[in-house]
C-alpha cells in the first residue's frame, strides 16, 4: 500500500508527513502541484534521497508526473542527481536555506544578551534586522520601558531602504548589488522615503561615509531609528542593529553618541558570533 493511501488509516505508520504534523487535508483553492512539490522538498529533507517510484506511490500519482516534478526541483537547486539515475537527494539550494535558518537562529542567541545590554543603556527600543531580498525583517528585539516608546516589531518585514537597519546593510553591500534587489522599483511607506533607486544609492553613500544609518520618519511617522550593520568574521554584512525611538526624543544630536554605543555592541555580536560554540 502507498504512503499516501495509508494516510490516517487506524492502527498504521505514520508517515513522513504525519510525524512532521501534516495535515492530511488541503487548505481550501490549494494548487496540487505546488502542495506536491512542498511535500516532496520536505520528504527529501527527511529522508536524505527519494526514488521516482518513492515519490509516485506518496503522492499518489503516475510515476512520469513523478519524475517531472522532481526534475523542476533538480533545475531549481531543491534537488540533485547524478546523471541516468533515479535518486533524488537534497539539492544546494534546500542545504543553503537550512544553513540559513541554522545561522538566523545562532545569531538571535548570540546577540540576545547584547540587545537587553543595549535597550538598558539607551532606554530605547532595540532590534536585531536581517535582510531578506530588499526587504528588512526584524527577527528579535527589546522594547524600551518608557511610557512613551516606539513598540516591538519582531516578525514584520518592512522595505529595507524605508528603515534604518535595512539601509545600515544595504550600504554594506557590494557596489551595483543594490539594484539588483529592486527588479519592480521602490515601494514607499510614507512621504519621506526614499523614492527611487538613485535617491537610494546617494543616501547610502552618505550612510558609508557615516558609518551608520538613520531614519526619520521613512518608515513610520513621528518615529525615528538609527541603524548600524553587523558583520561576520569575513566583513561581510549578515544583520543590523536598529534603535527606535519617537522622533521628539531621538534628536540630531543625541545620535552619534547613540551611534557610537551601537557600534560597541555590533562588533560585541560579530566576535561571539565568529567565536567557537
């Protein structure tokens, strides 16, 4: 019997994607074929390699439909094989995301003490950002204990260059990679973000010189942030830090003195995180 017909059978295994905690029923307007090639991507994590037959008889089709599906996967780098056969295993680009996971979670461990560390020091709210694709998402954080304070936005995603941590890492970025994050133009979130892709190569010339980022307004009104990169051990740009506060209180010149404590907690994060574990 397959592994899709024994599905919730009384008394039987569990597959794959029961163990995981699968639903065994699909959301309602699902795309088969998309929800079949998920499934495929998680039975290779699981299991390491999946044959064509293995993977008909799970999802409970032709053994052709089978191998097509595995083949786009090969094509984009969830898959791999080699040459004639017909073993699947995991592909570079399903082993890169996981690394990536792995290496967001280590990241959050590792600043973590240096956030709380921060938003003490300041009284403000702090978050740890990293990038995905042009957008910034913020992925822990520590919210100021003051009355009046800009609140947590641990999860959201907001336009990378609408936010000081985002635009912190985008001007560590090689030259002309900028660009290339921006295929459908500039989103705007209020009137003082930044409009085009020229506007935001010159702004981010400004934030090299400078060695940080700021934020006024671009992102919300009446909030004002500042933003200052994290690296590895390389020099490459991994996350940022980001400091919000409302706009009344983080004025010109409290900034480089804000800055400067960012700093020492950025270069903190790099060397515990490029330490042995």
């Amino acid at each position: 019997m397959s592994a899709s017909s024994s599905r919730g059978r009384p008394g039987g295994p569990p597959d794959d994607e029961t163990r995981a905690g699968w639903s065994a029923v699909p959301p309602p307007y699902s795309l088969a074929s998309v929800d079949n090639a998920l499934r495929l991507i998680h039975v290779l994590d699981e299991r390491g390699e999946l044959r064509v037959f293995e993977a008909a008889e799970l999802l409970g089709v032709a053994r052709s439909t089978a191998h097509r599906l595995l083949s786009t996967l090969a094509f984009r780098g969830f898959a791999t094989h080699g040459g004639d056969s017909h073993v699947y295993r995991p592909g570079p680009a399903l082993v890169d995301a996981g690394l990536r996971a792995i290496a967001r979670l280590d990241l959050r461990q590792v600043a973590r003490p240096h956030l709380l560390a921060l938003a003490e020091e300041t009284g403000e709210t702090v978050h740890l950002v990293v990038l995905e694709g042009n957008g910034a998402r913020f992925v822990d954080g520590v919210e100021s204990s003051q009355p009046l304070r800009v609140g947590l936005r641990v999860g959201m995603v907001l336009p990378a260059h609408a936010t000081a941590a985002g635009k912190a890492i985008l001007a560590a970025l090689p030259p002309g990679q900028v660009r290339d994050l921006y295929p459908r133009g500039v989103q705007a979130l209020t009137g003082r973000t930044l409009q085009s892709l020229d506007e935001i190569e010159r702004h981010l010339a400004t934030v090299d010189r400078a060695g940080y980022a700021t934020n006024h307004g671009e992102s919300a009104d009446d909030v004002a942030a500042v933003g200052v990169v994290v690296r590895d051990h390389a020099r490459a740009p991994v996350a940022a830090l980001a400091l919000a506060a409302p706009a009344e209180r983080l004025l010109p010149p409290r900034i480089p003195l804000i800055a400067i404590r960012m700093h020492r907690a950025s270069l903190a994060i790099s060397g515990d995180f490029a330490a042995p574990r």
